[in-house]
C-alpha cells in the first residue's frame, strides 16, 4: 500500500565511495547511535515516574489488596495471629496503612529513595535496546541541497541516488500501527523534555530538532536482526546492510565535481545491474543560487 502524500521520489546522498550500494544492491540501516545527531532516539524525560502517578497507582491497587498481599508473604503463624485480633484492632491496623503507607508524602519518600535514582540507568538501558534493534534509512525529497550535497556527498564528489518509492521494497508495512517497513516524514520541533516516561513524546522514532529541518527527511525504519549482512569496521562499528531490488532505483545523479573516474565506474555499475536498464542519469551543475539538475 502507498502513501498518497509520500514523494514519488526520495533521494540518497553518498560519496563516491558508496558505489558499492549499486553494485552489491544492498544498503546501510544505521542504528541511531552512528547517526550524524547525537539526539536521535532521544529519550527526553525527567524522571521515570511522578510521584503523584504513584500514589494513584496504590490508590487504585486499593488497602485490602495491599493488606492481603502482604498477609500472603506471612507464615502460617503470623497469619494466625493477625486474623485473631479483634475487628476494631484490623480497621485501626488498615487504617493506618492508608494514612502511612499510602500518604503522598511517604510515596515521595519512596520515589525519591528508591525509583528517581535509576532514571538514568534505565534511560541508557533503553536506549541501548533501541540502538541495537532499530536501523534507519535516511532520504530526502531535495536533490539540489548544497548544505547536503556538501555534507553527504564529499563536497559534491559523490553522487545521490533516487528511489522509486512506490517500489514494494518500501511499502511491507505490516499493519496500521507497524514502526517498520515504509516511508515515514521526520517531525521536526523543540519539544521539552516530558515530566516522566509516560508523558514522552509517541513520535520518539520520527522527531527532530528543528535545527536538522532543512533536511526535509523521510525515513524507513527496519529491525537490525532481518540484515542481509552484518560486519564490523576497524573501528568497531556495527555494518548492517539490506538487500533492495534494483527497480527500486529510478535515477542517478552525479555531483558537480565528480571525477571522471566516478562517473565512469558508477555507469558501469548500471549497466551491470541491467544492461536494458531504465535507471536515468543526471548531472548536478552550479545554477545561480543552487544546483540545477541536468540531464545526462
């Protein structure tokens, strides 16, 4: 199923490097730590949970329960001896459970001791798990960029790959609600950080600071243990690659300073994927206030 108000056209910038995207048809997900912003994933929140969200929690489990729960973990004998006291004894008994245990002052006493302190374990321990279980491809709709052309593409000595978006490869999505498997538009805002986890932002896989806006990214998200191929770098940086078809690409289109070299080996590269190959080459060239895109 496509998305109505997805691009026909996305673009990949790359080095000239890269070539291997076309001749091995496959392609990096990267896992948002190897991304260029350093706040992706951000899990923006103060703390884990409000103190006031916990005495409702309590409050709702409810003083019999919780003075049930606890005769539960009692021996036999203990048992006994709190079900022999006197009815008057049990109320006063549950009655200051309520107004101790479940005072909201206690429960800050308890939060602030006991949970608050683990806020930050647990944000690394989530986003850890994120990190090694989601990776991102990065598009965008804009070929002309000089910002992109400069910053992805090795100050235009590299080239940009378009892609057919209404190919299969990016529309698997596997149900309404489904993180993976199709094109998704990047939200960028300045949202503060959320009181605690419950309140974080639903966007967390798709949100961006406003800053990264001229972008105008779109992404699909695929999870990292279904690559085709997985290796690691000298450095020791995790490689996860997918295969694509090759009728996912459209068109090619070459940096304003390509070398010769690059063109030459990058043609070959299409002409190897389909020697009939309905794939179309472009060259970027300098226009007077951006790139103009000619055709080759």
């Amino acid at each position: 199923m496509h998305m109505a108000n997805v691009p026909s056209t996305l673009y990949k910038y790359v080095t000239p490097e890269r070539i291997d995207i076309l001749n091995n048809l496959n392609i990096r997900f990267t896992q948002p730590s190897a991304l260029n912003d350093p706040f992706e994933f951000n899990l923006s929140f103060r703390e884990l949970i409000s103190s006031t969200q916990l005495h409702d929690h309590f409050s709702n489990i409810g003083v019999e329960q919780t003075f049930q729960n606890i005769l539960n973990k009692m021996t036999a004998d203990e048992k006994a001896i709190i079900n022999s006291l006197p009815s008057e004894q049990l109320t006063t008994l549950k009655n200051d459970l309520a107004n101790n245990f479940f005072s909201l002052s206690n429960i800050e006493k308890l939060n602030n001791t006991h949970i608050s302190p683990n806020t930050a374990r647990v944000k690394n321990e989530l986003y850890s798990g994120l990190d090694t279980t989601i990776g991102v491809l990065s598009l965008t709709p804009n070929c002309s960029s000089p910002s992109m052309w400069a910053n992805y593409a090795d100050n235009s000595k590299g080239f940009v790959i378009g892609f057919d978006t209404q190919n299969i490869f990016f529309n698997r999505r596997r149900s309404k609600s489904d993180e993976f498997y199709h094109l998704r538009k990047v939200i960028y805002d300045d949202i503060p950080p959320a009181e605690n986890l419950s309140e974080m932002n639903g966007n967390l896989l798709i949100l961006k600071n406003k800053c990264w806006d001229y972008e105008d990214e779109w992404r699909m998200l695929l999870p990292l243990n279904t690559a085709n191929t997985e290796f690691n770098t000298d450095e020791g940086n995790k490689i996860s690659l997918f295969n694509y078809p090759a009728t996912a690409i459209s068109h090619i289109i070459f940096g304003m300073n390509a070398t010769k070299s690059t063109i030459e080996n990058i043609t070959k590269a299409i002409t190897n994927i389909n020697p009939n190959s309905q794939i179309k080459i472009f060259k970027a060239t300098k226009g007077a206030t951006t790139f103009e895109i000619t055709p080759i």
